[in-house]
C-alpha cells in the first residue's frame, strides 16, 4: 500500500489556539456577519446602520432619516431619535464605545428601550464599524455634541463632548475598507433607494432622504402616509387590476401586530413581499407561510358559499389564487427569530398561526363587504388555469411531438380548460342574477 503523503505539517497544541480580541474576529471573517464581502454585503453595511434609525422610528422617536454618500465613497446615516447613550458604561467605557467596539452590545435584549427591533444581537453597527477604514460617531443628546473615531474597528479618540446643542440625534459615517471589500467599494444610489423606499412604506409618516454627493449624484424623498397599501399601488403600477381599491388587513395579537395588503393584476406571476420589524425577508418564512395558507382556505371556502364553487368542483391551489397577486406581509414581534444574522428568513413558529387566523377571519369579512372582489379573482384564476393548462399541452407537443401525443391526454386538457371557463362564465352569469 502506498503511504499518504499529504498529511498536514507542524504540531497542534496549546500554543496554536488564538483568541481573537474586539471585533477582529469580523474582520477575520466577515462573511458570517454581514453575508458576503461583494456588493451585497457593501451595501448591507447600510442597511445595519439604517436599522438602527428605523427603530427609533418604530419606538416613535424619530421622524426624519438621511443617508448621504460623499464624494470620497464614505457614506453617513443621520437620524432625530433618542442618540446613542454616552454616559459611562459599567465596563468602564462610555456606552456608545460599547455599543460600536463589542459584539452583542446594545439596548435591545430587554424590550425595555424598544418594544419592538431590527436589531436583535447587537452585531449590527460593531460589525459595520470592524469592516469600515474609519467610523465617526456623531451623537447630540443630553445638551451636547459627542464625538467618538474608530479606525479598522480600533478606538482612536476616546468619547469628547464638542461643545453644546440644542437638537438631539445620531450620525454614523464610515467608509468600507477596501482590503475587505475588493471587488468593489461603490454604493449603488438605485440598490440603496430600492430599500429605503420599503422602509418608508413600512414606517408611515416617517421622511427618509437619500442624497448623492458624488458628480452627477441625485436626491431622493421618501415619505408615505398610505403605508403598505400603498406600497402595493406603487408596485401594481402600469398592471391591470383586477378589482380597484387594495385590500389592507390590520390587527394587533398580543404584543404581535399584523399587517397585510393584496391586490390582484391581469398578470400570471405573483409579487411577494415579506417583512418583520421592517426588515425584508427574502426567503419569507412563517409570516408569509401563515399568510398563503389562509388565503387558499379562506379564497375556497367564501367561494363554495356563494356557489362560485360548487361542492364536486376541484377547488383551486394556492399558486393558482397566488397568480397575479401582489401582496405585502409585515409583522412587528418582541423577539424575531431568523435565519442567520442577515435575517433573510423568520422562524417563529408562532407567528404562522396569527397570521394564519388574523387573515382568515379579517379577509372574509371583507368579501362578505365586497363580494365583486371574489368573482373578478375567480375569472383571473379560470383564465390563469386555462392559460397554463394549454401551455402544458403546448410544451408536450413540442417535447413529444404532436403525433406522439395520445388523443387520450389532449382531449382531457383541453377539456379541463374549457370546463373550467364556461364552469366560470355559468357561475358568473348566475351570479349577476
């Protein structure tokens, strides 16, 4: 037998195990803290920062948000909430040292200073300011100016008082580091406004500002006070819809409040958004899981009573109520559980049973008031179904050849097509009756 030779050199022993120190272990990798060192994570860097002043909005704190990219790639977040304490910190610091140089550091563990929060392990901003050539903290509260510099996540001037003021609030500026992010270190003013125009219709009332210092840069204005039901609107624009006024469902469950607004449009592919505590959900989870399930059993059963589906009627699936909708789920909870620490994904399992019966019971009512809603998404059901039903026998002929396609299986989906539109067009008619 011949004897590995690619066995590891060097001995392992109690020498060769390190402690990494501060935030160097983000630098070391930084991928498990802010996803990936590409473009997605540059950017997510500002959505950490951004977060912070979007709980302050939730804790109704803050009104207004600026985010602003300079000309040297830099970018500052500036908000009017409560500023980051700066008061000594039982570890001997000032707090917002704490806050900006140690992991899992910040005031949202308790639910005492917000009921509800982005944030959730305290990794955020200090894993922001561990990637960033330099941090500056800018905070006026308690009637000053403070100010805090860090540079690769290392203090380089303690926390001073700059002198008095009147106005309160928060600025954090930092720039990536390049040694980090090497692909690139450039903000995209288009990726940025995209989220920051969800988190305007997320927090209504709440004025953000994207400004681009750099040449040819531009500004943009978010503010909207028709929240997620307009947010639909704006996303249904240039669509057909199918019924005119947006459904907006609204509820509070003990301390979880549940929100959701769905319109449908004449198009086949539905448009899904989901978030809690205002952060987007990519990936969905048991918000938007709740939600698809109540839909399904609510849309089948509001039909079987009105006699829009009658009892030896196949009911529809769930894609096919879900076709040419455009729905907004947004949960606010004490204690989100996600995914990982880019929180693509919500785990609470129960948050699916709220959403589930909040939606049930909210989105029948509204049929029982608006039964016209009903009957136009079951025409666009029939004509999504007759739609892909001969699009299915289209793409056997052409894997199959016409010739080869039984006389047996055309007939049948060709049948099942027409069954389900004039199955409609009778209902339909009975209906106007």
């Amino acid at each position: 037998m011949t004897e590995a030779t690619d066995q590891p050199a060097g001995n392992y022993g109690a020498e060769d195990i390190r402690v990494l120190e501060g935030l160097e272990a983000v630098r070391q990798r930084p991928g498990m803290f802010i996803g990936d060192t590409g473009p997605r994570g540059l950017h997510h860097l500002v959505y950490e920062v951004v977060d912070n002043s979007i709980d302050e909005a939730m804790a109704g704190h803050a009104k207004t948000i600026q985010v602003r990219i300079h000309p040297d790639g830099s970018l500052s977040v500036t908000d009017d909430g409560r500023g980051i304490p700066v008061g000594m910190h039982e570890e001997g610091k000032s707090a917002l040292e704490v806050v900006l140089c140690t992991l899992h550091a910040g005031g949202k563990f308790d639910n005492k200073s917000y009921s509800v929060s982005a944030g959730l392990h305290g990794v955020g901003v200090s894993a922001v300011n561990a990637v960033s050539e330099f941090l500056d903290a800018t905070v006026w509260r308690d009637g000053g100016e403070w100010f805090f510099r860090c540079e690769a996540g290392i203090p380089k001037v303690p926390v001073e008082k700059k002198g008095p003021a009147t106005k309160r609030g928060t600025r954090i500026h930092f720039k990536p580091d390049k040694t980090i992010f090497k692909d690139t270190v450039d903000f995209v003013f288009e990726t940025l406004a995209k989220r920051l125009r969800e988190l305007a219709f997320l927090n209504k009332g709440v004025h953000i500002t994207l400004v681009d210092e750099r040449p040819n840069g531009k500004t943009e204005e978010f503010k909207y006070d028709g929240g997620i039901a307009e947010f639909v609107g704006y996303l249904n624009k240039g669509k057909g819809r199918l019924h005119e006024n947006v459904i907006h469902i609204e509820r509070t469950v003990g301390k979880i409040y549940i929100e959701c607004a769905l319109q449908w449009n004449d198009r086949y592919d539905p448009t899904e958004f989901s978030f809690a505590n205002s952060i987007n959900t990519h990936d969905g989870g048991t918000h938007l899981s709740g939600f698809r399930s109540a839909l399904t059993r609510t849309l089948n059963a509001f039909a079987r009573e009105v006699q829009l589906l009658r009892e030896k009627d196949s009911p529809p699936s769930g894609d096919d109520y879900r076709a040419g909708l455009t729905v907004v789920v947004s949960v606010r909870l004490p204690n989100p559980q996600f995914e990982s620490q880019t929180k693509v994904k919500l785990t609470n399992t129960d948050i699916e049973g709220a959403v589930t019966q909040v939606v049930n019971e909210e989105l029948h009512d509204y049929l029982e008031r608006h039964r016209d809603v009903l009957r136009d998404v079951d025409l666009g059901v029939a004509t999504f179904v007759c739609v892909t039903t001969i699009e299915a026998l289209t793409h056997n002929a052409v894997l199959h050849r016409a010739d080869m396609l039984s006389d047996e299986t055309a007939a049948a989906l060709v049948e099942e097509a027409s069954r389900l539109v004039s199955g409609y067009l009778l209902r339909e008619r009975t209906w106007r009756r």
